[in-house]
C-alpha cells in the first residue's frame, strides 16, 4: 500500500483521479436566434430602443452558426456518459448543450432530467468507449472540518481548475437566483465550504479525501469570501437511481404551502406553539392546500398547525420540504396536526410530483 506521508501528495493523487471525469458544459444557440434576443431586449428599452442592436462578433460564431451564451462544469458518474450539473446550468430551453471531456473531446448533450426540488440535472452523451467517472460519496456521513476539493471551470475559461478547503457547515439554507430575471429559490439541506466557488464552478463535484464526490457546486453569497454551498451528493445519487429504473426522476408530493414556525412567528401570530408548519397561503389568490393533492385527499386544511412527520418535530431545521426529501412515492405519512387546540393525526398518502 502507497503510503501519503504528507497531505499535498494525497491532494495531487486525488486530483489526477478525478479531474479527468469533469467536464465543461457549453450552452449555445443559433446566431439568428441571439439576434433575435437582443432586438426583443432593445425594444424594450424606450427611447434607447430606437438604437441599432449591436451585431454579433463573426469570431463569436462556430462552424455551425451557433453562438455560446452560458455554460458550467459538471462531472462524469456514470462511465456510460451520465453526467451531473446543476439545473441553473441547463435551465435554457431552445438550445444546444456541448459537454467537452478531460481529454477535449466535444460531445453533443441531450438532458434527460431536471430535479424538481433541488438544484440538480443529468446530461446524456454518447461515448463510443466507457469514461473515467467520479465515485459517489456518502454525505450523510460528513463532518464539520473535513477537508474537501472543490472542481470546475472557473468564470467558464479557466478549465481545469481545483480548490481545497473544509467543510464550514451542514444542512444550511439559502435563497439563491441563477439571474436577476429568474425567480428567487429556496435551497435546503446544503453543504457549506470555504474552499472557492466561482462562477462557472456550478455543477462540478465537491470531493473528499477519499477522491470521492460528496456534493455538487451550487452556490456561493455575493459580497462575501469563502462561503459556497453545495447539494449532497445523496439527492443526485438518488436521482440517478430514478433514472435508471422509471426512466425519470420520481419526487413525492404533498400538495399544501406553509410557514415553518419560529419563536418570532408563534409572538406575531399568537401561535399556541413554537414549532410546527402553519399552513396557509402565499397570495391572497393562492390555495393553502392545493386540490386533488395528498393534503387535500387526508383532509388538511388552510390554519392547520403541523406538529410532527411520523412522530418526529417539524421545526427550522427539520421542514416538510426536509422531510419530503427523504420520503418516497406511495408512502403513506403520519402527520399530527394541531386544529383549534385539539391534536389529531392524519394519514397522507404521497403521489408523485408531476
């Protein structure tokens, strides 16, 4: 057994094992259609709108007269050409994805399945031999100081790119953007690192010192150094596993919105308790719990205070949407429900989310 007396050899030796699995992720579409794009975005700009829209670069078009607006990295878990992102990455429609290899052979990528719930995708490539894949992690294992390597292709040029740091927390939470334009969403569960995430990072593995990828690249907090996050890798390996065998991925639905209830929230609303999930709605015309849906079927309705998931607290740091990640389709739930002071419990059968 090869012995690593010193922990930059570890590094080197885990470095040349993994970086030959990641990948860049190019996202392109037709000259015509870009053009397209930016008259559509000077109209909208008033008077400024009358301006000539500018033209695009003749060095910016491939051979095929398409133009690359966007990319990300991602990484090889399949040596049959499964590969994983971000869905951020790949959240364009209309478009042609490109998956450059370690050894700079170009792929044409079709993406079989976006995660409803987190920020997660697989890309399909078609090798005409096996690939140097990534090994999967267990990250329900991790501990706070764990040293980690974080991969990618920083700001999209810089290929071939590695970081190492520890790992700073666990089960946070953030609300994230992909773009200014794009809707705010709330990610959960995610894996804290100060080892640097960059732009164009997204979607590449966060390794151990095993060599093996415990969370994909997701994020990082404007204004602020050293803090990225990233999805464990159990929701992607969980993800493939749909996959392979429904040919999709399968996510269980409940059918209800809520607040997750705080000290500060039981004081405002004058609560009778400190935890649970009060569900209610968002808008005015929204529906506290959705028709048709599981909530609606087990008799759920708008007020309720959720106590407790199969006999365990919902509190901030153990939501629905936590308890949800874990349950399957066709699971049948307990959820004890506080209604004008009286406890009952009530069985949800979970569907599939569509």
């Amino acid at each position: 057994m090869r012995l690593f007396p010193f922990p930059m050899n570890r590094t080197v030796w885990i470095v040349e094992r993994v970086m030959p699995a990641v990948v860049s992720i190019a996202v392109s579409k037709t000259a015509a259609a870009v053009e397209l794009d930016l008259a559509k975005l000077a109209g909208r700009g008033g008077a400024r709108g009358k301006k000539r829209v500018p033209s695009i670069p003749a060095d910016k078009i491939d051979s095929r007269g398409m133009v690359q607006i966007g990319g990300g990295s991602g990484f090889i878990a399949d040596p049959r050409g499964f590969i994983l992102t971000n869905k951020h990455v790949i959240a364009e429609t209309d478009v042609r994805y490109t998956v450059t290899a370690g050894d700079g052979t170009a792929y044409d990528a079709e993406v079989v399945a976006r995660d409803p719930v987190n920020d997660l995708a697989i890309l399909k490539i078609e090798p005409r031999a096996e690939l140097p894949a990534v090994a999967l992690g267990d990250s329900s294992t991790l501990k706070l100081g764990e040293s980690v390597l974080a991969f990618g292709n920083v700001l999209g040029v810089l290929k071939n790119t590695v970081s190492r740091g520890i790992i700073s927390g666990l089960s946070r939470s953030v609300t994230a953007q992909a773009d200014p334009s794009a809707p705010p969403q709330e990610m959960r569960g995610l894996i804290q690192t100060d080892a640097a995430i960059n732009i164009g990072n997204s979607g590449g593995p966060l390794v151990d010192m095993r060599g093996e990828a415990i969370g994909v690249n997701a994020a990082t907090i404007q204004g602020t150094e050293n803090i990225g996050f990233a999805v464990p890798v159990n929701s992607a390996k969980r993800d493939l596993d749909d996959l392979r065998r429904f040919g999709r991925i399968r996510r269980p639905l409940l059918g209800l919105r809520y607040l997750t209830i705080n000290e500060e929230m039981r004081a405002k609303l004058n609560l009778a308790v400190p935890y649970g999930a009060l569900v209610t709605r968002e808008h005015p015309f929204d529906t506290a719990v959705v028709p048709g849906t599981p909530a609606a079927t087990a008799g759920i309705k708008e007020h309720d205070i959720i106590l407790a998931w199969n006999g365990e607290k919902v509190t901030q740091d153990r939501s629905i949407q936590d308890y949800l990640e874990t349950a399957n389709v066709n699971e049948t739930v307990a959820l004890t429900v506080l209604r004008k002071e009286k406890e009952t419990i009530l069985r949800v059968t979970l569907t599939e989310r569509k």
